[in-house]
C-alpha cells in the first residue's frame, strides 16, 4: 500500500516551495510534484531581460533575503537561481518531472495521477502552479486571416528575429512597457492600449513604491474579507527610464485596434497598417483540468476558493493572483498566503485525528 502523505504540493515554483517551508515548519509528511525538470516554476520561459518588478528587499520568500543590492531589481535569472538555492537550503523534497494529470479524491484522502504513470496519496492537497503557464489572448475579428506573426509574451525572448519589422504589442502593464522598450530599439513598436499606461514612481518621500504599499497595508488587505479577490495593478514601475522612452514614441502609443485584416491591423479610425509582428502582453488565465472530476471548478474552469480554500474539503490554493492580497502572486507574497493555509489545514487534520 503507498505511503499517505499529510499533503501533495502541485507546482514547485515560488508558490510550492513557500508552501514546503511552511509545512516542513510544521513537521508534517510532504512531497511537491513539478512538472518540469527543475524547481523554478514559470521563470525559466520568461523572456531573457525581464526584471522582477520590485527591488530585492521586497521580493524575498519566508526564511531567505533576496541576495544581493536590496534597492537593485533582480534579473530573470537572478530568480531562478534564488528558487534552486532556496530549495536545496531547506532540502524540500521536490520531485520533477511529475506533471499531474488527474486528481481523484476517495473519501477523505486525494490521489494525484501524474503523466509518468505514477500515484501519490494524500490528506490535502496544496495546488501551487499559480496562472502563469496558461498564457490569455484574447479573440479579436480577422485573426484568422493576419497572415503575419502573432504571438504571446510568454513565447517573446529577445529581439534578435524582430529587426526592422513593424511590431504592435498589445497591453499596458510592465511585462508590456519592458518587452516594447526593448523592441522599439530594433524595429517600428507600437503599445496597443485600451487606456493610456500609467506609471508609478519608484521612489516616493525617499523611499521605495514598495515601502509605503506594504506601510498601508495594500500589499496584504484582505480583500477576501469582502467575498472578492484582489485587483491586479496596471501601474508600471519606471525603474528603468520606461516612461522617458515611451514619451519619446520609442514605443509609442496606439488605441487598441479594431480587428486584423491579412496584412496587419485596422485602428480604430478604419487605417489599415501592414504589420509584421503583434504580441499580446495580456496575462494568464487559471488552466487547472486535472481538478475538474472533483468538483473543484466553475463552468469556465475557474478555482472555486476564498483566500486559497477550495470549495472541495482538503484542497488549497497558492500562488493565484489576487487569492488574498494584492501581493498574492509575487514571490513577497507567496510566503503569507502558504503560512495562512497551512495553518488552515492543521485545523482540518487536527479535527479528523
């Protein structure tokens, strides 16, 4: 008969391995399943200049300081190796290469079935894959038609191919504002926008944004407490010059267009354009279809929770965006929400022995 565990974690990235410092803590009996051959979550299919969006002091995970400069915003790479550090200092047992294909729940304990043919047992299960692996685009008329390159910013990585094109980049958050920076250096880029993008200083008062959204209190309301989740931010952090460039029309802004014909885009005002390249900076989405036989989600496909407490008894969730907080989906704010879960499925083990 296989081992029960006290708790599957689905997803050894930031969120997983948060949920695994918090649980080793509590000495419970725990095994974090990764689909992917190493325990650094969605970081290593970024595109190669991405920088987090907070300085170091503000994006560390619970028990480890983000290295090096604490006023410095850490590189992609920077992270991927915090998160392999972070692992191997706390010896998380991480299992890779075990996508979970089923989830089935006997009673009050839960098999996870993984694409390898395997099957491990639990009491609980802590879903910690978060949204960013189920890249959004949104349907837009005469897609079909574009004859050119469309792509999402989880496929961009440089902007080596996109030399002299005309490139539009659709959305106004930073992922957006970085990667049509970059681009604007070698091509004719565009930010296709619904509303101007707005900027946030990163210093206020001689200090960082972060200081005073964490002395307010914004990093960590409880907007669950009001049956919602949080919203996301569409302010972009202007470490890095972007609000200088984008004035200067490197790139520029553009509303939205209407819909593609076969050479480009057709703008508002009816123009067509010829364009070579549009990428679509526009979020993920939850993609979650192993949870779906136990009820766990809404016609769409949505988790159905309140602050990661699903709906189906022993089941939890780290890493969604907006889950408790607005810092929910941030490396600073994984570690919290794991600790809050945690100690929520103490309470229904301790109420079951």
């Amino acid at each position: 008969m296989k081992e029960v565990l006290d708790t599957i974690v689905i997803g050894g990235g930031q969120a997983g391995l948060a949920s695994g410092y918090h649980l080793q803590k509590k000495g419970l009996r725990f095994l974090i399943l990764e689909a992917s051959d190493q325990a650094a979550g969605s970081w290593p299919r970024y595109y190669d200049s991405l920088k987090l969006f907070s300085p170091a002091r503000f994006s560390s995970m619970p028990g480890k300081k983000f290295p090096g400069e604490p006023n410095g915003y850490p590189k992609r790479d920077e992270v991927i190796h915090y998160l392999q550090d972070y692992r191997a200092q706390y010896q998380l047992p991480v299992k890779p290469n075990q996508r979970v294909a089923s989830v089935g729940r006997d009673g009050d304990e839960f098999t996870a079935r993984t694409m390898t043919g395997d099957t491990f047992r639990a009491r609980t299960i802590i879903n910690a894959t978060g949204s960013f692996h189920n890249p959004y685009m949104p349907a837009i008329p005469g897609q079909e038609a574009f004859k050119g390159r469309f792509l999402h910013s989880s496929e961009y990585r440089n902007p080596e191919s996109f030399n002299y094109q005309r490139v539009v980049v659709v959305g106004r958050g930073n992922s957006a504002v970085q990667i049509g920076v970059e681009l604007a250096e070698v091509s004719k880029t565009s930010l296709a926008v619904l509303r101007p993008v707005q900027f946030v200083k990163p210093r206020l008062l001689g200090q960082e944004v972060h200081f005073w959204v964490r002395v307010i209190g914004f990093d960590t309301f409880p907007f669950w407490w009001f049956g919602k989740t949080a919203p996301s931010s569409s302010g972009v952090n202007d470490s890095g010059q972007y609000k200088e460039k984008v004035a200067a029309g490197k790139p520029d802004q553009q509303p939205m267009f209407s819909s593609f014909y076969e050479g480009g885009v057709i703008w508002p005002n009816g123009t067509k354009e010829p364009v070579d390249t549009v990428i679509f900076a526009t979020g993920y989405r939850p993609h979650l279809p192993y949870l779906a036989a136990i009820g766990a989600l809404d016609a769409e496909g949505t988790p159905l929770h309140k602050a990661g407490i699903s709906d189906v008894p022993g089941l939890y969730y780290v890493g969604l965006e907006g889950q408790r907080s607005f810092a929910s989906a941030t490396l600073r704010g994984v570690g919290p929400d794991a600790a809050f879960v945690v100690g929520k499925l103490l309470r229904l083990r301790h109420l079951k022995s």
